[in-house]
C-alpha cells in the first residue's frame, strides 16, 4: 500500500487516479522519501494511466514571478516543520532537541529558524512545554519579521488565529502592547493558552468580528496605530502541506475570497479613525487575493501601498505567503 501522504499528491493529479485499485498498483518504489522529483514524475507517469504533472497545480495568474510548473513540483515533498526559537534561548533549545532525539538544521539565513521532520516529537520536549519556542512556519516567521513596530506601539492584530505572529513581535519588542482578535471563541482560547505557556505579558486577545455589529473592546478603532490584517483566504500557499484542500478547491472560490477581502478592507477603512499603518497578508498565491486586492484598495479606498512582496517557501519546504503595507490617511478616506 502506497504511503497515505505520497496517495495525497497523486490523487489530485488525475481523475483516473481516484479509483483504489489504482492506488494499490503503484508501485513500493515510490515509498522512497529520498526518491527526486523528476524520479516521482517518472515512476508515476509509468505506472499511472492518465498522469500528468503539469495538472498538479493548474492555475495560472499567481504572485510575484511564482510559475504554477515550479509551485506545482514543489508539491511533491511535505513541508518540514519550523520552529522558532525565543530570544535567548538557542543553545538550551537545541541541547533538548538533541537530548530528545530530534533531528533539526538551523536555517541558513536565519538562525532563530530551526526545520525538522518530527513534528509530533518537538511538542513532547521539556523546551517545548516551558514555552522557550514555538512552532511556526519559515514564511509565516519572515512576514513577521517585516511588520514595522516602535516601542510603546498599539499593535492590532484583527484577524490573529493561532496568533504566531503576534507572539513573534511580542518577543522582538517587548515594550509594543498588541491586542489579538479573533471572531472565532475557540481560536481565541487556543491563543491564551499559547500566550500563558510563553509567559508573554503585552498581549490582550478579545473575540471580535469586524463584520458584526458589537463593539469591540479596547476603543481599538480609535487606539491602533498599526493593524495587521492577516486576512481570510483561499489558503493556496498552504497546499503543499495540505494537499487536500486542492483536491477539494473550486476555481471560483478564488472570487468568493477576493470578494470577501475587499469587504473587510473596505469596513477597517470605514472604521478606523486615525492615519494608520496596515499590513495586509494572505497565506494565497493567487494575484486576485493579492496584488489586486493592493489595486483596489488604492483606486477605491485611498490605501497607498507602499511596498509589497510575495515570501515564496518554494525550495525551502515552507509555506508561501503575500505581504504588503499600506497606509491610510483618515482625511483622504472620509
């Protein structure tokens, strides 16, 4: 029987691949983690009736110079899991990692940046458990690192989910206050928990839907001075590490998502009552959730976009994500 996460990669690549005894014909070879992409391309066009790689990953349209060929190879591996190491807190970290039997390498361009494979061990380590780092993707750590703060700050992370990157600027200037919302309960409480285990003390987390009618506590309409607009999305960067969601995707939810980002850029534009800076981020590939969100957001909503950049986690078993920071100038918005 073929690995369950190799079935996953092949599933979507053909229709005629989606009977099992299909499956159950590929040959053991293909079990081989160590096996190139040009050598799994091969043994499944071989052995697979009807394959063709260049339908992994068929869209077209993507971010920045991303080619669906190159985003689509780049399917055939699982992504590594990253931690991020706490300040301070390198040589214990890596010491309990070893002692655990956990391998791991150091990012080259980053060395607070660890990439292992054993994603279930580190979360079982005496490090892990005294908050000294957190799991945390390579781009999602990078877009982090490029949010603006000042110390003494009010940061409003709108849109926080697990909240890594509202631990991340917590850790890298202390003296930021960051409120953390979300609309949805349960994500806010998995957050606490991860706030209490990190023993961060600048974070407040509030429940909140900017859609919705109640207030939010906080005055943060009026207080924020930076917004991070981690914004809801189709999630393509993030396919690689669930290949699923591809099997699953219609092509015309790309506007649904597009669609839905402009209304919750339009409502903090509406809302926010001061000149503020906002970083606007998806977890997407797709130009329509990014660059022509930044497009309508300046011909619509007097946005400037001042810079933009898509992090590709192509070639670094990572995730890939888009970033841009805008600023709105209350005056222009009306």
């Amino acid at each position: 029987m073929m690995h369950r996460f190799l079935a996953s990669r092949i599933l979507f690549t053909a229709p005629e691949l989606t009977v099992l005894d299909e499956f159950l014909e590929i040959p053991a070879e293909l079990g081989d983690t160590n096996l190139s992409q040009d050598d799994r391309i091969r043994l499944c066009s071989k052995h697979c009736k009807g394959f063709d790689h260049s339908r992994i990953f068929n869209f077209d349209t993507l971010s920045g110079d991303l080619s669906a060929e190159k985003y689509g190879r780049s399917m055939w591996f699982l992504p590594k899991v990253f931690l991020r190491i706490r300040p301070g807190q390198g040589a214990t970290v890596k010491a309990d990692l070893a002692n655990a039997g956990v391998s791991f390498e150091t990012d080259p361009e980053h060395d607070h940046i660890l990439s292992t494979d054993h994603g279930k061990q580190v979360t079982e380590t005496t490090s892990y458990r005294n908050g000294l780092f957190e799991i945390q993707d390579r781009s999602s750590q990078i877009a982090a690192s490029m949010i603006l703060v000042t110390e003494k700050q009010l940061v409003w992370d709108c849109f926080a989910g697990a909240g890594g990157k509202c631990l991340c600027i917590a850790d890298a200037t202390p003296g930021i206050r960051i409120v953390a919302s979300d609309k949805r309960a349960s994500i806010v409480r998995n957050l606490n928990e991860r706030i209490r285990r990190n023993r961060v003390q600048n974070i407040d987390t509030m429940v909140y839907d900017i859609l919705g009618d109640d207030k939010p506590s906080h005055n943060i309409y009026d207080s924020a001075e930076v917004v991070i607009a981690d914004v809801p999305c189709s999630g393509s960067g993030t396919w690689a590490r669930h290949p699923e969601n591809l099997t699953l995707f219609e092509p015309s939810a790309i506007e649904k998502f597009a669609s839905l980002q402009r209304q919750l850029m339009t409502t903090l534009s509406k809302k926010i009552r001061r000149p503020i800076t906002i970083y606007y981020i998806t977890c997407s590939v797709f130009r329509a959730e990014n660059e022509e969100i930044m497009e309508f957001c300046e011909s619509e909503l007097n946005y400037k976009c001042l810079e933009s950049s898509l992090i590709s986690g192509v070639g670094h078993g990572a995730d890939s994500m888009f970033i841009a920071r805008l600023v709105l100038d209350r005056h222009e918005a009306g």
